[in-house]
C-alpha cells in the first residue's frame, strides 16, 4: 500500500473498505451514546410543547439501531457504509460524533487517526480476543466494555 514508506494521508484516503469497518462500529458502539441539548426557544416536537431550557436527550444509540433508518440495525455490515448506500441516509441517521453546529471538532481527525492505525496494525498482527464470551458494553460516561478486552497479538507471517 506504501511501497515500504510512511503511511500518508493520500494512503488512509485510499482505504474505503477500512473507513466503513469503522464507521460500522461506530454506529454499533458510538462513544456517547447519549446526548443532550437545552431548548433555547420554544417549539412543538412529534405534537408536544417543549418550552424553553427544558433538556432534550437525544438517544444516538437507539437511532443508530433504528428499524426505520437501518436495514438489520443489529448486524455488522460495513457496506452500509459503501456507495450509494452512504449516499442516500439521512444525515442525522448516523451521529456518532454529533451532528449540527456542535459536531465535535476532531471527527474527521478521529476518523482518520482510526483508519491509519487500522492500515498499519492488522496487516502486522493478527488479534484474537482470549475470551469466547461477547463484550458488554457500559456506559461511564463514554460507552465501553463492562470488562477489559483482553486480546492476543501475533505477528502475521
């Protein structure tokens, strides 16, 4: 992929299939799970009055894992993040990072640093996780595993 130099940015770029992994997980896993907003004028959602400096929470993993916006929301599929099918979601489908004016500031570099490691680390190591039981996630502040993830490296040939 790099012909034996660095991993440039031109490279990360040239990795759709790796980016959607992530994206996937993402959606399955966001970090904040949850977010919340104040009313900052007065307005009707879904037929009721919401008045000013009420506290909306806004569910990013149930609309990541919503019928209606997700075929088979439960199942990892990458490829929903691929062509056309990326191209016609709604934009406030997919919220791992927030969306509007107060989207975080680092997502496209979180994205990014995320796809490198990927580009530089699986094609290096193989990983397999030393539990056969299924992470819980947890949420303490940011969504994680309920128990560390304890994985074993090996050097791939």
């Amino acid at each position: 992929m790099t012909g034996g130099g660095p991993l440039l940015p031109e490279h990360v770029a040239a990795l759709p299939l790796t980016k959607a992994v992530f994206q996937e997980a993402m959606r399955l896993y966001p970090p904040a799970p949850v977010i919340t907003r104040q009313v900052e004028a007065p307005f009707s959602l879904g037929g009721v009055s919401l008045k000013e400096g009420m506290v909306l929470y806004v569910p990013i993993q149930a609309v990541h894992r919503h019928e209606r916006l997700w075929e088979r929301p439960d199942v990892f599929d990458p490829t929903r993040f691929l062509g056309e099918a990326a191209r016609g979601r709604h934009r406030y489908a997919y919220l791992p990072f927030g969306a509007g004016p107060r989207i975080c500031i680092g997502s496209a570099f979180a994205t990014m640093e995320a796809v490198a490691i990927l580009a530089v680390l699986l094609p290096a190591l193989r990983l397999e996780p030393v539990s056969v039981r299924a992470p819980e996630p947890t949420l303490k502040i940011t969504l994680r595993p309920k128990q560390p993830l304890r994985m074993t490296a090996t050097a791939r040939a």
